[in-house]
C-alpha cells in the first residue's frame, strides 16, 4: 500500500508539473508580459530590421558621393545667375518675406521617398509659413510642388493654393529633368509677378539649411529694365530678355535640385544611422528580458522539482 501511494504521488507531481509548465506561458501572457518565444522572435525581427537599416545607410552613403561630385560641378555652372537674381535668404523664424510680391508661384522642392528625417517636414512647413505670411500681407500666392512627399503634407494645409505638382521625379536629377519641371512651372501660368524656389541648401554631411530665392521676371522696358548695360537690336531685346528668363529658371532649378538631392541623402544616411543604433539598443534590452524569462522559467521548474521530491520524502 505505502508503495502503491508513492507511485500515485510520483505520477501526480509529474502531471502537475507538465500541466504548470503548459499553463505558466499563459499566465505570464494574462498578465501582459511576453513569453520567451515571443521575445525570441521580437529579438530576430529587429536585428533583421537592424541589417536592413545599416544596409540602407551604405546605399546613402555611396548616393551621397556621387550627389555631391555633382553638386560642387553645378555651383560653378550657376555663379552667372547670381550676377541676376542676387543671394538666396535663409529660412529663418524672424524672416518676414518682404522680398516676395504680390501674386508670387512657390515652388517648394521635396522627395518622393520618405526615411530621410525631418527634411521634407522642414520644406512643407516653410511653405505653409510663407503662405501663412503672405495671406497676412494681403499678398496672394500659389504652389508648385515637386515631389510626393511635399505634396501629401501640403494638400492638407494649403491644398487650395497648389495648382500643379510633379511627382515620381527620377534620379539622380539632370539638367533634363530641370528643363521638364520649368516647363511645368511655366504651364502653371505666366501672369504671376515672380517665381519662389524653395529648396534645402547642402553645407555638409550633417548639416543642411532652408533657404528661398526670388527670380522677377525681366522687364524689357520701365524703371525696372534689365541688362541696360548692354546693347541689343530693334525690336528683339523682349523676346531675348524672355528667353534668357526661362534659361535662368531653369538653371536655378537645376543647381536647387542639386542641393536638395545632396540634403536628401546626407538626412537619409543620418536617420538610418540613428535607427540602427536604436536597433541594437532595443536588442540588448529584448535580450536581458528573454535571459530574465529564461531564467525565471528554469527557476520555476527547479522549485517545483525540488517540491515533489519534498512531497514525496515526506
């Protein structure tokens, strides 16, 4: 009898301890805490998402160089227009666009690819600034956006004021491609009193700034005449002044394009490094956890072994 009761016990505390060891991983997932085979997969999907993020900071890297060759080539290439249209101003929170007038065309330059950090939020919300500024000055204004990032953000704010947007725009950006967005803005209209580029301006590969130029159309007569100092012949000094206005658009949105693809890839490399190292800081925390269920687990089974064999000595 006592030995058949001991065979009972025995076979008892085997039964409970499997039935506790199927039970516990529920208990702890009621409670909201996560079972190791979840923390297990937590831990594979980010160091899986962690591989993606670091692959995707090389790419940048690399598209960064070849940004920048081109970049420092077009700074050169657009000193001429400066002679014309004068410095850019800086985005600033004080700057008050005085230099904009009355029925200006903005052209804000922005990405149609996201994970680039807060550099087309800076452009949109530069915008809607200028915007914003513009309606208090009774000045109106209207929008050409290039780039779908810019026109997602903008349509909500300021989706009456845009009138043309050109996005899935190809890189790396070429002269070209300068060339198709001008036409695009000029087929916007031509009755506007001046065309706003708007653009992130490239000063390293951690830095980049907001800035915004004014380009006025050239008067071919007036107080406001351009190129007095040079000579033309009858009656084609308008259609010359008209063409070299276009040109000049069309250059300036080249060299703008140019210093918004460097930023681009300089906030995209940037923000990948940044997730990446924020990967690896919610691994070790994901693997502290899943040590601290491992070994509580195994504790659990401990005490409950060391229990039945208590039960059954006694």
């Amino acid at each position: 009898m006592p030995k058949l009761l001991i065979t009972m016990l025995s076979t008892s505390v085997r039964v409970t301890s499997r039935v506790a060891s199927k039970m516990a991983p529920m208990a702890i997932a009621a409670r909201g805490m996560a079972t190791e085979k979840q923390l297990f997969q937590q831990i594979n999907s980010t160091k899986n998402i962690m591989k993606i993020t670091s692959s995707m900071k090389m790419v940048s890297a690399a598209k960064l160089k070849g940004d920048e060759n081109r970049l420092y080539a077009a700074r050169p290439y657009n000193k001429w227009a400066e002679t014309i249209t004068g410095d850019s101003t800086p985005m600033e929170d004080e700057v008050e666009f005085a230099n904009i007038p009355d029925n200006a065309l903005i052209v804000p330059l922005t990405s149609d690819k996201g994970l680039c950090g807060g550099i087309n939020s800076f452009i949109s919300r530069g915008a809607r600034t200028m915007c914003a500024k513009l309606d208090a000055d009774g000045k109106k204004s209207s929008l050409v956006v290039v780039g779908d990032k810019g026109r997602s953000q903008m349509r909500r704010m300021v989706g009456e004021k845009i009138v043309s947007a050109a996005t899935e725009v190809q890189t790396p950006y070429s002269f070209d491609l300068a060339a198709a967005i001008t036409a695009e803005v000029l087929a916007a209209g031509n009755d506007y009193s001046a065309i706003v580029i708007l653009h992130n301006k490239f000063v390293n590969s951690a830095t980049y700034i907001q800035e915004y130029k004014v380009l006025s159309p050239m008067e071919s007569t007036g107080d406001s005449e351009a190129l007095v100092s040079y000579e033309f012949e009858p009656d084609i000094k308008n259609e010359v002044l008209e063409d070299l206005s276009e040109y000049l658009l069309c250059s300036q949105l080249y060299h703008a394009m140019m210093e918004a693809a460097a930023s681009e890839q300089s906030a995209r490399m940037a923000a990948m490094e940044n997730a990446t190292k924020n990967a690896g800081e919610m691994v070790d925390a994901l693997t502290l956890q899943y040590n601290r269920a491992r070994q509580a687990r195994i504790t659990t089974e401990l005490i409950e072994i060391i229990s039945g064999a208590s039960a059954i000595e006694g």
